[in-house]
C-alpha cells in the first residue's frame, strides 16, 4: 500500500522532510530483503528474463547490450514500452501516440518488444478506466532482471522498490553525465538501485563522494552509446562531412540549465543559411520543441518558422539512432551535455556554446578543453570562421591524447555490463 508521508507530515506539522526520510529508509529496509531473496532465486538460472524499461525512443542507449544478449542463450531480453507519468502541461507529458510511435521504433528494428502501458481502452469510448490502471505492472512480464534508463516520472508499479520484490534493478542511464547535479545521482530513484552505470571513474568517485549510500550500486563499465565506434572502429566510414547543430532544450530558468538559444539560436541558423553548401544537419533535443513552447519561451509561430527554416535545407535528426551520424560528420555545434562525451570520441571538433549557469563534471571538465568553447556570441563567431569554414583545429592532437587516457573509445561496455551480471548471478 502507498502512503504519501509527505502529505501526512504537513498535516501533523513535523515537516516533509522527518517523514519523506522514514519513507526512504523502509524502502531501503524492504528492497535490501529482497535483493538478497532475489539473487538466491537467480543463481544459475537459465535464460534470464531481462526487461529494458522504455519510454523514449529518442533515448534509447542499450541497444549493444541488448544485441548481445539476445545472441546469449543464457538472457531473454525484451523491450517494455510504456508511458512516463508526467502530467499534462509538463513539457515532458506523453500521449498515447506518443507510445504507440515508441512501440513502433522498436518493432521496425526487430527487437523483441511489448507494451507497459495499456492503450486499448482509450481507442474504445465504450470502456472507462483509470490512467493509473493502464500502467501494466513489470511482475506480469515475470522479469529477473529490469534495465531502466530514465529517473524520472517511472510509475510506481514499474518502479524500482515495487520491482525490488521479483526483479534486480539496474540502471544504464540514457545519457553520458556532463555535470555536477544533484539529480544525476541524488534522487530517491538512484538509492533504491541494485546496480548504477556510470562511464568513467571520475564520475564514480565523485558520485560516491556525494551520494546517501556512498556510491555502493556503482560499477564502471563505459557507455553502450559509445559500442557504435568499437563495433565500426575496423570499418569504412562515408564520410559526409556534416555539421551538426545540436541545441539543448533548457532555454530558459533558474535551475538545471544548459541551453543558449536565447543568444546563440537565430544566429547559428543565420549563418547556415549564408552557408548552405555545407552539409548541415539540425539535431534539436527531443524535448526543446515542447519546453519552448510550454514555457512561453517562443510563440508557436515562430518556433515552427525556425524548424521549418532548418528543414529547408537542412538534413533534419531526431530518434535514437545517430551514432553513425556521428561518425560521418565532421564537426558539431551544440550546448547538449551528454553529447559533449559522445561525440568526443569521434576525434572531431566541437563548439561548445556554454551557458553562464553550466558546471561541467570532472570528466567534462578535461573534455573542454579540447574544444572550442563559446560563451558568448563574439567567441561563436570567431569559432564559426576558424572551424568550420577554414576548418582548422588546433586541438586535434589533445583529444586524441585524452581519449586514450579516458579510455572511452576501445571499451566495449555491453560486455562490461553483461560480465558484471553474470558474476553477480553465479
């Protein structure tokens, strides 16, 4: 049964916080039990019934991991489609559209997927449900172990302290950390964990040093995103020499904030535009549509005016495959966190148009200075006549030398990730 203590301590006048801390530790009291009745149940088990929790084809990162357990008679790996539970007028808030072209993404790539989320009575007006009723619970897939990729907005029945009770819950993280906030490692989410990816040690000790538990769910094991260059690294490349222009979707507010479209947007467009013989690519986040709009940022009119401008000539990104995208460009311009350890092992360079209010992370940190870091729009300019039009990069020789000793290129994280499970598994 599900008590919210934080309504109860208001009422009682104790505070959020006193009970918000004993909700905590019960489910950490509750999940330690059953992770060790769990892993009793899961030594020498065969196949392993894996479930990777979706709800975002744009942030599907795992697709490594997935392949090679499927090739693995000892995995039965399986995609679970569902909704996140962000309400209405939350930038992030899914449709049922929005699932069914999730469902969709997968199904056309031949992985093995189901749907978390039951969308059948909403296409018959004859049947009334409840929304929280859709949301299928993770025990009917009869799951040993759940791979989540998002924190953020899980339904509590698919959620790791419910799923504690049948499933081990792990967590590959759909994006690389770029910075040092809290809610890359602090939330509720990421203590109630049976196992953290993170990709490098640097992120790891500095987690550890900051998390509740001391960092006891971590492992470092690489990225899956980053596979694309071990798997191809003896392959070919066509290359098509694009720029890709990345903005982040944070383009306004006070808190978590790495977009700067408000000084940088109108005139990376303008300057495409006087230089379409390039071959540009425009790679907006998922989310920078929605936020936009929702915020009251930019008017629909001229947000869609922007788009469509960009798609004029423009070869337009969006989805989770674009690792190969990647590997045919040449440079790219972006304010995206994650993609700032992605694309670095391309070896190519990058302008990083840097928000006042961004921190980079250890890792980050040493990646910058590599690129080519704007902060405002006189450095941008500069960067736009040095490196991509007289492409010149000075920094070449430092990010090679510094991707050897991040060791982010010649690691194959889906077999760190699958040996580290095996072991634990016996």
């Amino acid at each position: 049964m599900y008590i919210d203590y934080e309504k109860i301590g208001e009422k009682l006048g104790f505070g959020k916080e006193f009970f918000y801390n004993l909700k905590v530790k019960q489910n950490l009291a509750y999940i330690k039990k059953n992770q060790s009745r769990v892993l009793k149940k899961l030594m020498h088990k065969a196949p392993i019934n894996v479930i990777f929790y979706v709800y975002d084809e744009s942030k599907w990162k795992s697709q490594s991991v997935y392949d090679l357990m499927d090739k693995d008679e000892r995995f039965n790996p399986v995609v679970v489609v569902t909704k996140n539970c962000a309400l209405e007028g939350n930038a992030n808030y899914q449709t049922e559209e929005d699932v069914k072209r999730c469902y969709e993404f997968f199904k056309n790539k031949g992985i093995n997927v189901e749907y978390g989320y039951d969308i059948i009575y909403h296409s018959n007006p004859s049947q009334s449900r409840q929304d929280n009723e859709q949301y299928i619970p993770f025990e009917k897939f009869n799951p040993d172990i759940i791979i989540y990729s998002h924190p953020w907005y899980v339904y509590k029945t698919q959620g790791p302290v419910v799923c504690s009770k049948f499933a081990l819950t792990y967590y590959i993280p759909y994006f690389i950390p770029a910075s040092e906030q809290w809610h890359e490692y602090g939330l509720r989410f990421h203590q109630y964990l049976y196992r953290h990816y993170v990709p490098t040690d640097l992120v790891k000790d500095f987690y550890s040093a900051n998390m509740l538990n001391k960092g006891k769910s971590l492992k470092t094991v690489g990225h899956p995103i980053l596979d694309y260059y071990f798997l191809n690294k003896d392959k070919e490349v066509n290359l098509k020499e694009y720029i890709i222009y990345a903005p982040h979707w944070t383009v306004c507010g006070d808190n978590l904030r790495f977009g700067t479209f408000d000084w940088s947007g109108e005139r990376i467009l303008e300057f495409a535009k006087e230089h379409k013989n390039l071959n540009w690519v425009f790679r907006p986040h998922p989310l920078l549509y929605k936020f936009a709009l929702a915020s009251g940022f930019l008017p629909k009119e001229k947000l869609d005016n922007y788009y469509n401008e960009w798609k004029s000539f423009a070869l337009y990104s969006e989805g989770g495959d674009y690792m190969k995208l990647f590997s045919e460009s040449r440079a790219m311009i972006t304010d995206c966190g994650s993609f700032l350890s992605e694309y670095f092992v391309s070896e190519n360079p990058v302008i990083h148009l840097v928000s006042e209010k961004f921190e980079g992370n250890s890792t980050i940190k040493e990646i910058d200075k590599t690129y080519y870091t704007a902060c405002n729009l006189e450095e941008l300019n500069i960067y736009l006549k040095n490196v991509i039009l007289d492409k010149k990069d000075g920094k070449k020789s430092e990010r090679t030398e510094l991707l050897t000793k991040l060791k982010l290129k010649n690691s194959f994280s889906a077999k760190n990730i699958i040996d580290d499970i095996l072991n634990d598994i016996g």
